[in-house]
C-alpha cells in the first residue's frame, strides 16, 4: 500500500497530541485485515510514541520529566539554540508499529499513538505505512 501522510499543527512549544483516530482511519480505508502499521515522522525535533490516553495527567507527567532530563538550556553548542528538542526526539524516536488484526489496530485499552511536539508551534507531517502479511 501507499504511504499515507497527513498534516499537524502544533499550538504549543512541547506538546503530545494524540493522533490514534487519523491512524486507525487510514488503516480502515486500507481495508488491510493483518499486518503491520508503522507510523513515521519527518522531523528531528519531534517524536512519537505511544502511551495511556486515559489520564491526561500522565502526558503531563510526561513532558515535566523529560524536561528534567533534558533541560532547554544546558551550555548547547548547536547555534538554532534548540538541542535539547534534538536530543529528546532520538530519545523518544521516529517511529512506531502497530500489529493490524482483523482490519483493527491491535492497541491496549488504555493505548493511543501520540505525536510529540518538542519545539513548536509548527507545521509537522506523519507518514503511515501499512504492510499486509
Ligand atoms: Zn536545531
């Protein structure tokens, strides 16, 4: 199948926006019954991961913890003055696969696929891949 890719705009400098309904939309208009979903993403500032959807406070949870490890300023030598967003986007990473199951995503209860802003607001891109097999 083709690769699949839509549009997000960010409104925040950090921040997780979940994505899971665009994902399982293009995998139902897929009509792929099994296989693998991946979900990728262009930037190198941003990240997607996936996590409880259920209690919001664990996204913000979260974001206070990652900018614990990796403070926005730090003696950076990167001259765009953001390198503590690089640094959390390898740490969270690119891409993520979803196992597809009778033409559904196969996610836990309390899963969903967020994509992670880590130095917006901007225009960003998610691409889908979906494997059968
Ligand atoms: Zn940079």
């Amino acid at each position: 199948m083709k690769t699949v890719g839509f549009e997000i705009k960010t409104s925040g400098h950090t921040q997780m926006t979940e994505i899971t309904a665009e994902v399982r939309r293009i995998v139902g208009e897929s009509g792929v019954k099994d296989g693998i979903c991946t979900v990728f993403i262009p930037h190198t500032t941003a990240a997607v991961t996936i996590n409880e959807n259920a209690d919001p406070d664990v996204v913000r949870d979260f974001i206070m913890e990652l900018k614990k490890i990796v403070p926005w300023e730090d003696g950076y030598h990167h001259a765009e003055g953001n390198s503590a967003a690089h640094l959390k986007s390898s740490m969270i990473g690119f891409s993520q696969q979803i196992i597809i199951e009778d033409g559904r995503l196969v996610l836990g209860t309390w899963q969903g696929i967020y994509f992670c802003e880590f130095d917006g607001p901007r225009h960003r891109k998610v691409y889908v891949k979906i494997k059968e097999g």
